[in-house]
C-alpha cells in the first residue's frame, strides 16, 4: 500500500473529474458511433455550443442547478455523477498505487468499465468496441505491471471467457432463451485479463448476487412475470472494481472461510 500526499490525490481526483466529462461523451456518443470530438459539447435540447466554464465537471452542473444556462431545459444528473465517480477512482486507484505505471493501467480499466455501466444500463449492450481492446490491453498489462503475472493474466482471459459461455451454452439448452448476452462473456474475459483469474470467483460470486438481488426487487415492484431483462454488465464491472480495491480483504475472507474461522 503506498499512501499518497493530500494534494497528490486531490490532483488525481481533478484529472479523474476531467477524465469522467470525457467519458460522459463516450456514453452518449460511442454507441450511435459518432466522433468523440466533434461536434464540441453542446446542450443536447437547444444545441447550444457550450461555453468553457458550462463544461467544468460536477462544478457547472452545482452552479447552473442542473439547467442549460441558455434554453434552461433539465440535464442529466447522469452527467455529474460519472465525473464524481471517476474522480474518485482516480483518486482511489493513485492512493492504492502511487504514480505508477499499474495505476495508469488501472485507471484506464476502471475508466472502461464507467462507460460500461452506462452504455449497459441505457442500451443493455456492452459494446465490443470497449470489451475487445480491453481483453487485449489486460494483458498487455500485465505483461509490464508488477501487479500480475501474464500467465494469471491469460489463464483469467480464457477463464472468465469459458466459464460465463459454459453457462450461456446451459442456459440456452435448458430454457431455450438467451439468458447472458455475449457481451458480458468478453466482459467478465476482460476483467479475468486485467484482475486475473483469482478474482473471478469473487466477481462471478458478488455480481450474481447482486444481480439475484436486484432481480428479485425488480419483479417485486413489477408483480409477476419476471422475464425483464436486468443488466448484468454494471454487476460485473462493479465486482471487479471491489476486488480492485479490497483484494487483499477477500483474499483474507476466502481464507477464514476455507479454515472453517467465517462466517
Ligand atoms: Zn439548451
């Protein structure tokens, strides 16, 4: 653990902020496949081009209370959250990995799996255009960071991809619906490719669980039926980015589970 200065990660979570505005527009934009850069940012009801200090992350939206400084229609709190989220990830990843190569790669995955979980949620796709640079990247990674080895790298890839498939392949033959989309295979062989294959019980473990969870809240609310489709990439992304963060205290948890010491 490598404890970083107050200023070091105050700058890494302005980064972080800047960064998240930039992700707000690979949400709106990747999956319509249009250009990151142009047009600049505009309000998305009066089209309005906006100025340098309307686009200043989390701050604008507080100070023009959530409006278009020009025509006042509604903006999405979605906006403001993703730039608080990624500036504390960034700030989180800087206080657990210094300035280091790891935590650049990290926080270029984290970075990945906030637009997953938006782009998921709004249009339940995980585009491949993320999952499959990512896969690769993973084990780039890892090939030069000293947080993994390659081979737990390539063995967490091959892994995370087969095992989610397998129970695809089940699922398929035993209800003969389409149960896990083949985007969240490459997800989950993306994540066993930047974590490696250790953290896959874990995130396969908590993202059903939270997913069992939601599931069952949903149909509650929604009486019977049952057949709305939930996401399942947001629960994976989020296991993964908790096994980032507090490996050591599931590693630690499995291990008192295993002796017979928890629960
Ligand atoms: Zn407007």
């Amino acid at each position: 653990m490598i404890t970083q200065s107050f200023p070091v990660l105050l700058i890494a979570g302005l980064f972080g902020a800047i960064v998240g505005s930039f992700l707000n527009v690979v949400i709106l934009r990747l999956p319509e496949k249009e250009s990151l850069l142009f047009p600049a940012s505009h309000c998305p009801h009066c089209t309005t081009p906006l100025h340098w200090y309307e686009n200043i992350p989390v701050l604008s939206y507080l100070v023009l209370r959530g409006r278009c400084g020009h025509c006042r229609a509604g903006i999405s709190w979605q906006y403001p959250v993703v730039e608080l989220l990624t500036a504390l990830l960034a700030a989180a990843i800087v206080f657990r990995f210094g300035l280091s190569f790891t935590a650049a790669g990290y926080f270029l995955f984290a970075a990945a799996l906030v637009v997953v979980i938006f782009i998921d949620i709004h249009l339940q796709i995980i585009p491949d255009l993320i999952s499959l640079p990512g896969i690769l990247l993973g084990v780039l990674f890892a090939l030069f960071s000293d947080a993994l080895t390659w081979q737990s790298s390539l063995i967490g890839l091959l892994a995370g991809g087969g095992v989610l498939y397998a129970v695809a392949m089940g699922y398929l033959l035993w209800r003969k619906i389409d149960g896990m989309g083949g985007g969240d295979i490459k997800l989950l062989a993306m994540i066993g490719a930047w974590l490696g294959w250790q953290s896959l019980p874990f995130v396969i473990l908590a993202s059903s669980a939270g997913g069992a969870l939601v599931g069952i809240l949903a149909m509650v609310r929604q009486g019977r039926g049952g057949q709305s489709r939930i996401p399942f990439g947001p629960f994976l992304s989020l296991a993964a980015l908790l096994y980032l963060f507090f490996t050591e205290h599931i590693a630690h948890a499995y291990h008192l589970y295993l002796t017979g010491q928890w629960p």
